[in-house]
C-alpha cells in the first residue's frame, strides 16, 4: 500500500479558501496527479483543503471522502511568557528543546504545558482515525506495526494539513511529533509519499520515500509559496512570529 499526504495548496485564511496562486498550484497539482493512480481519496472538512483535492479527483471522476480528523491539528498550549493559548505546532526553539521528554514517543505530553492541553486527546483523535482507515484498507495497527491482513499496491490520498500531516508521520512512524512539527516543513500543495514494507509475511511497516514533493510546481516554473516557513535570517523581510 502507499499514502499520499497532499497539503492543500496557498491558503487565504481570512476568507476560508485559496489564493489566486493556491487555485494555480491545485491546478497544477492536478497535472501531475493525473497520470498516478489513486485508488481511494479523503479529505479534511475544511475549504482549503477540499478546493485543494478537488481539481485532481474531478479530472480522475473521483470524489473524496470528508474526515473530521484530518482537519488541521488545532491543539492549544499555553507557551511559555505567552498570555494567550497557541498552536502546538508553532513554538520557539528555544522553549521546547530543552525539554528531553519532548524528544521520545512516549513522554512527549509529559511535561505540564502538555498535561494542562488538549493535545494528547486530539493527537489520539487523528490516530484512531487513521488506524480506523487503514484497516478498511486491509492493514490493523499491532503495537508499532500494522498486521497485513489483506496487503495490496492500492494508493490511497489524503488531503489535508501541515499540523495533521505531521501527527500522522509521527503516528505511523512511531516517533515523537515535537521534531516533525518543528523540523519538517510541507509547503502548500507538496506531496509526502509512504509505502508499506512487508518482509516478514503479515507484518508491515511504513516507510517515507519523499516528504514535501513539489514536482508539480518545479516542472511549471512556479516558486513555491512560503506559507508554513519562517524567515531564514533575521534581518530577513519574512514571518518572524
């Protein structure tokens, strides 16, 4: 089996869709999405990332499945000198890396500012709903592994968000989200390609073989958009905060 992790493309947030260079990235997303086979396709319930999917799958005469659990990953966390909650997935460096727990699958919610949250609950949310998905497809969670009950090459396609996208690497991977969330980035519209790899018969395992693929884009010319990163230098003109 493979996954395909797609980010929705260039968001507007303020209007709850895309941006005139996030419709031309699904546009081109769709392109490069029509000569690979999709076999099954899900969907967060939000606008950016159903407008996202919804180019490609038209021109394939599919339609996506919604998945509450594939919305962004919303947790709230009281940050260190921060008077209000903010997302889990946008902290400073300098805040959280200190912190060994963070670090390891098993105690990464921990430390206070993680048992005072929401993030186990809804981190636990995603799981269940991916390992609920992916045992109608024929693979059940067993421990760190999944039992192939009915293995097969399908190619299932989840639309979704940067946040979720790293629980669910993390989930299937058996790592701690902290370093996906804060070392990782999947630019809008990129692709993240897993597979199965089954050696001993009935047990697999996923593997990542690209993370945040933007062929569609390269291919076009089109430079991608910055949303998710932060400045590269400080003096830079980019999102600090």
């Amino acid at each position: 089996m493979k996954l395909l992790i797609i980010r929705h493309a260039d968001p507007d947030y303020e209007h709850n869709c895309l941006t005139d260079a996030g419709q031309r990235e699904a546009q081109l997303l769709a392109d490069y999405l029509q000569n690979v086979p999709i076999d099954a396709a899900y969907t967060s319930p939000l606008a950016r990332a159903r407008l996202t999917a919804e180019p490609a799958l038209t021109r394939k005469g599919m339609t996506a499945q919604v998945c509450d659990w594939l919305r962004e990953f919303d947790a709230r966390i009281r940050k260190p000198n921060e008077d209000a909650p903010g997302i889990v997935w946008d902290w400073l460096p300098q805040d959280w890396t200190p912190v060994s727990d963070f670090y390891a699958p098993d105690t990464w919610t921990r430390p206070a500012v993680m048992r005072d949250s929401d993030a186990a609950v809804k981190y636990r949310e995603v799981c269940d709903g991916l390992d609920a998905l992916l045992a109608s497809h024929g693979y059940r969670r067993h421990g760190r592994l999944y039992r192939a009950d009915k293995p097969n090459h399908d190619t299932i396609a989840l639309f979704c968000h940067f946040g979720v996208e790293c629980v669910l690497l993390s989930h299937l991977l058996s790592v701690s989200p902290m370093p996906i969330l804060h070392g990782f980035c999947a630019l809008p519209s990129s692709m993240t390609l897993l597979y199965t790899e089954e050696r001993r018969e009935g047990f697999a395992s996923f593997r990542v073989s690209e993370f945040g693929a933007l062929y569609h884009l390269r291919q076009a010319g089109v430079t991608p958009s910055f949303s998710a990163r932060f400045c590269e230098c400080f003096t830079d003109d980019t999102r600090h905060d």
